[in-house]
C-alpha cells in the first residue's frame, strides 16, 4: 500500500479506501474477514455513512469493532449525513442527530471524518457551522469534508467554517469522467464540453482539499459496471491488455487510471470480496504511463479535440 | 407583511414587490387601486422597466404618484434600462437617456433602484461606471443592481463600480428552477446537472446581492403559467394540497416556495388584480417545512440524485 | 494596422496575426511573398506551432528568416506546445524539448512568446514552472500563454508562474460564439445558456489575459468556412449588405465583427494567400456600429432572450 497526507489535517490514508455501503448484506465473519483483508493489505479507511444498509453496515463494523478493540486506534473511520427518505437535510438537528446515532452503531466515541453527503439546497451555513463546533468540541468528529459538492457549494460552506474542509467525496473513473471531459472540450460545440462539476477537479487542486472517488467501476448508479460491458468493448481489451503488461486485473488497472491523476485522489472501493480487494489493492503498485492513460480514457469513445 | 434588509443600503423592503409590468394593461383607476391594494398589504417596492408597455406601465404609475404627492416618499421605486429594439446597450449614453426619460414618466425625480436589465456583450464597464457616478452625483439613483446576469458577470461589472450592487432580478421558481438543479445534480451526466446560472444563487449569498425573482408562476415567457397546466399536474395537486392545509391559495403556496429558501429571495408578482395580489400576499405568513420544499420540487417531476 | 498594447508585457501587436498553420502548404517563394505581405500592411504577430505542417510550417518561415537576417526584429513570433500523436503533453521533458525543435526549426534563438496549445489533465504544475523558469533564464521564451483554455485552468497554471500569462488563443466567431451565446443566456432553459468555456470571455477582462481568435472564419474544426455556406444565408447576406456600406470584403466584415469586441481581441488569419490577407487586414479600419454587431450575430439564427 501507498500512502497519502491529507493537507490540512494530521491524517495519513491509504490510496484505497474500503467503501462499507454493502457491509450490510455480509455476515459479521464476512465483514470481519474483509476488515481485516483491507487492514492487511495496508488500507487504513473506512468510508461509512448513516444511511448504508438503513444502518446496518455502521451496526456490522461496529460489532466488529467491539470484538476486536485494538483495531480502532490503528484506522481512519469516515461516515457521512444529509440524506433522508425523499429530501437532503443538512440543519444543525439533523447533523448531531446523525452522528450520535452512527457513533453509537460503530461502538466508537469519535470519527475521524464526518461528511455532508449531498448539497441540501435549504442548508443555512450558519447551521452546519454550530453543528461542526459542537461535535469537535465534544471530541466526536476531527475533520470535516464534504461529498458531491461543486466549488462554489464548497466555497459557500467553507466561508463559515474555522477550519479547512479535508475531502469531496465525487464518482469519477475513466467512464464517468465528466471533470475530465470538461477539460479537454473548453469551447467546443459539444456535450463533453458541458460544464457540470463546476471545474471542481482544478478547484480541489487550488485548494488542497483531497478528492475521494466512489463507485470506480461504475458507469453511473442505475447502470452496473462497465467492465465486461458491451457498451465498453474497446475499454475492457485495453484494461485486458494494459493488466496482463503489469500483471493486474482489469479492474486494478481502472482503479490505477483514478490513481495516474496528479490530483492524488484517493479511491474508495466497494467490494465485499477479500479476494477482489486483494486483487484490486495491486493497482497501488504500478503507476501507468501518460499514453496507457489517455489511450484508456479514447477508448471509451470519448475524443480529444 | 414582512421585511428584509438589504445589505449595502439603506433599504427596508416588503418580501413581495410589485411588478408593474403590465401597468399599462390597466386603466388609471384600476392602476390606482392595484398600487393602493399593493401599500395596503405593505408591499413597497414597485418594480418597472424602461421598455415595459414601451414607457406606457411608468407613466400610469406616475400619474397616480401625481395625484398622490404623499406616496412617492413612502415607496422604493425601481426600475431597468439596457434593452433596446433588437439589441442590449449598457452604453452611457443609453444609461443616462433612458433614466431621464423613467424619470419623467414616473413623475419623480429620484429613483431608488436601477437595474440593468440584460447583460450588453459589448459593454464598456468604465461606461457603465461613468453613467451609474453621474446619477448618483445628481441624486437621480440611490442604488444598483442587474438583472438575468451570472456571478462572473456580476463580478467585472462590480469591480468598477465603488458601491455595492445589491440586486440580481432571475426568472425562478419551483418549475423554472435551473439554480436549483444544478446544486443538486453536481457531476452527474444528466441536463439538470448544467450549469447554465453560473452558480448564481451561491455567488449572491456568499457576497450579500439580494435576489429578486422575476415571474414566480410562469413556466417560461412563452409557455405561461404552471399554474393548472396538464403538464404539472402532480405539481398542482401538491399546491393545493398544500394551500388547504395552510388556507392559502395555490399561487401563494408556489410564492411561498421561493420565500422558503434561505437566500432571502424578493418575489416580484406581477398581477394586475387586487384579488389577487391579496392572495398572494399571504404567501409570507406561512414557511413551508422543509419536506414540503422537497415534496413539491419533486412533483415537478425533477429528481434527486 | 492598428495595435494593441498587451498588459504584463513590453509586446506591441497588430489588430490581426498571421496564422502560419498552413504555411506548409507553400513553396518557399509563396511564403516569402506572403510572409511580406504580412509585413507590408503592419502585421507583426507571427502565430506558429510545433505541430503544424508537422514541424513543416515553421521550417519554411526559418529559412525566409535566414534568407532576410533583418526581419528576426521586426517581428513576434508565438509558437505552441503540447500536443503530440494520440495526447496532451504538458510535461517538464516535452515542453523543453518541443522548444528547442521550434528554435532550430525557426533559425531564431528566442520566442517572444510560447503558449501551452491545449490542456494536459495529467499536469504537474509546478513541471511547467520548471520548463518556463528554465526557457525564460535561458533567453529561449519572452513571456507565455495558453490556448484552448478555460477560467480555473489558467488560475491553477498561473497559481505556481511567477509572470502573468499573457495570452489564450480559443475559437471565436460570429458563428462559433459560445462565449457571448452563454453571456446573453444566463438562466435559461436553452442549449445556448450552457457554459462551455467557464466564463472565459469576462474572466480574461478582468485578469487582462488577451485573448486571441483562432479560425474566425471557420463552423467549426470539421465543418469548413460559415463563408458562403448555405446553412448561413441570412449571415451571408449581412456580411455583404454591411461589407459594401464599409467597401471591404464580407470575411473582412466577419473581422470586423470579433475586432469590435470591447475585450481587444486579436484575430488570428490563416489565409496562405497575399491577395486575401490584404482584403482582411481591411477589417481593422472600420468600427461596426452595435447594432450591425448584433445584427449580425442574429442573423445565424441566435436570440436574445
């Protein structure tokens, strides 16, 4: 495993981090064979948040937790608040709220991260502020970020905070690469060109605030992966291709095109399997060139101009 | 009633202005009722432009402020300039003529608010600067603003300018809601997700410009009112459902939802009809819950992410 | 001609630049003719880049430099970097290695300036600081700019020079005009409103960064001259009824038309041929009026709201 430092904080992370939305469908010896998986292959964070599994993937780990209490001081546990059934909440209520009851699920007395999970367009800033204050002056959250925020979204609730926003948390990968597009297509008459992450990969670089990348092999949340997809055919020879060169998995090599990019994104990965994380965490050791990575990114059938 | 104040001025204004629009629909007597219905229910701002009813709606208005030399000191008057036959011009020239000519109609001799109405490509900002110093030096304009304008618009135009503009007039509401669409559609690969505001409504909290919104009830300029239309009729059912609970109409229910947002928005209703704009006032007793705000942007038929 | 005074800079330039890309094309007589001609009506501005012709155009323009050892003086030339066979190449190694092939091509010692042709995601700023810190110590580069860039992407490059970029060379046309159409539709639901070049055109006002119009005759890369074409007749016809009124060419009326711009905008003119580079440079003795810039921008079929 590699590792980065985290501007403005004290924190050091694994590349991967180990995406724990689908710990609820494990047993607790699964999930406790995964954690453990990850944590012997050197990953040290646990993305969360209150509303994977209805709680239930919080509940695993922190049974998990409890079973083996050396285990939280040697890890980074991160969750997120803000959704709810059928709208987005980021009031001062809704935020303690929140974190209690996920610190009571992970049998833990602090998180390391809190994030605000989706932008509640009703947020009053203010709000988020005193809720951040008081769940760092309780000792329950040490560094706050964000999760599928623009610049301007991160710049409005930064303007109200004492301290810098660590991470936003966006899916990206050579499919879904729409901060990508944006970039090459400035001025052009076409849909790659359109401007919808608010050039928030610039801005992320600018401002030292580290990017999180979920769902790395997922075209989009209703469509499943792109690997071994049809519509991906050109995409899934060069990732075949480009593995067997390094001697990874296609899957590795899609994560390692996340890890190519100097913004030093870390990518959180989602699967349930020890043996697919083993297979994945590969993708930290190699470093592809600058041609594999564009050649990728064409083979998609997106097109430079 | 209620109030906002409004930063970098002096200016106290009713949540509800008056769009004065379609003043020139009406006779001198109906115009004069509207106006008194409108301070009765303690709405004082009226809002005009240059080129509404082509002058005709500012000089009604100023027949009645003739008739009744008391109202003048008891109301904002604010009115626009920059859109000619076929082009935009925010040339000083144009300025300066077209606030004389709103002066003379509205039988005043001040203005409290300018706007320009629509962004000219080919301003020359000192120009602007030059026209805005000079009417400030004759006390013929106390503030400015803009309106259909962006952040970054707003910005050069600001950065030549040695006061505050306070204003930006845009189309919004629950169904016109594109400022809306894109906080909640960052990075995904839809057309809610485009950003075609330039993060307007972010950019006027974090630098304290006042939103007005323009045609709270219509689809578009030409697609008319949402109101009762087949299209959004989950919408409508909403409304009512809504309205009934709180024993206001449907219109001051979809008011009430551009008054819910924590940007403090002045909604500029333009109806002719003292019934009406009875109606509608009492949009500003009522704030909608948050779950309301959600239920009713997602009978639109939009979605969150 | 007329010039323009480039801010952060001790450059000069002419209204329009010679665009060499198909210098390529000519025999060596043929660009020394054209390269003269240029000269003879006042343009200093001499827009080159590795690419071009394969390395090909700026080898002919060398050995017109070497068979006329006076000229080196009178002239700017520009060249670019960046773009090799399949992908962007920003790195510290191509930008250095780019140059020195541009130098030796050119028979020069020095570039006045160097623009970073298109953006590489995979940039490491601070290697293009090196690159530039190097080339500047070196007395091979006078100052530097971009091209096909948008607002933040010149801010993150900017954020680790420490000179002023000076120019961005980007598409601009009374047809391709993404950056006015966006200007003119903020907040509404058309394909017109959507941002595509980040704001560039206020963005490079307020940071006076000149922006130069490459193709200003051309749809687009692949769709060939607006000039003239069918799908353009109402233009067509504009450019003609307004070219007669002025005496010059319609394509020096098309010129015209981006000249006009408050943001002092120099054009780039690609033409191989002496007798229509004469036609054009006509363009800078005339000053459309607003309204036949608008005029003229409507004519292609666009709207103001």
């Amino acid at each position: 495993m590699k590792y980065y430092e985290i501007p403005n904080s004290n924190l050091i992370v694994s590349k991967l981090a180990l995406g724990c939305m689908r710990l609820a469908e494990l047993s607790f010896e699964e999930a406790e064979k995964l954690i453990y998986t990850a944590r012997e292959w050197g990953i040290n964070v646990f993305d969360h948040a209150d509303i994977y599994g209805n709680g239930k993937s919080e509940t695993i780990f922190g049974e998990v937790l409890k079973k083996n209490p050396t285990l939280r001081k040697q890890i980074i546990i991160q969750t997120k608040c803000g959704i709810k059934e059928g709208y987005y909440d980021s009031s001062e209520e809704h935020i303690l709220a929140s974190v209690n009851a996920s610190l009571e699920r992970l049998n833990t007395d602090y998180l390391d991260v809190l994030l605000i999970h989706r932008p509640d367009a009703l947020t009053d800033f203010s709000e988020v502020a005193k809720a951040f204050k008081i769940l760092r002056g309780e000792k329950k959250v040490k560094f706050f970020g964000v999760s599928n925020m623009n610049s301007i979204q991160i710049e409005i609730l930064q303007k109200h905070l004492p301290n810098k926003l660590i991470f936003n948390q966006l899916h990206f990968n050579v499919v879904h690469s729409l901060m990508i597009d944006e970039i090459f297509n400035v001025n052009i008459a076409n849909d790659y060109a359109v401007n919808r992450t608010g050039d928030i990969l610039d801005y992320m670089r600018i401002n030292d605030i580290t990017m999180q990348a979920w769902s790395p092999l997922q075209i989009s949340l209703t469509k499943g992966t792109y690997l071994d997809h049809p519509d991906y055919l050109k995409l899934n020879q060069k990732l075949h291709e480009i593995g067997t060169k390094y001697g990874i998995s296609p899957a590795a090599v899609a994560v390692a095109w996340i890890l190519r990019h100097p913004a030093q994104i870390q990518v959180v990965v989602g699967t349930t399997k020890p043996a697919s994380l083993r297979e994945l965490v590969k993708a930290v050791d190699i470093e592809l060139t600058k041609e594999e990575w564009y050649d990728l990114y064409l083979s998609v059938g997106k097109k430079l101009p």
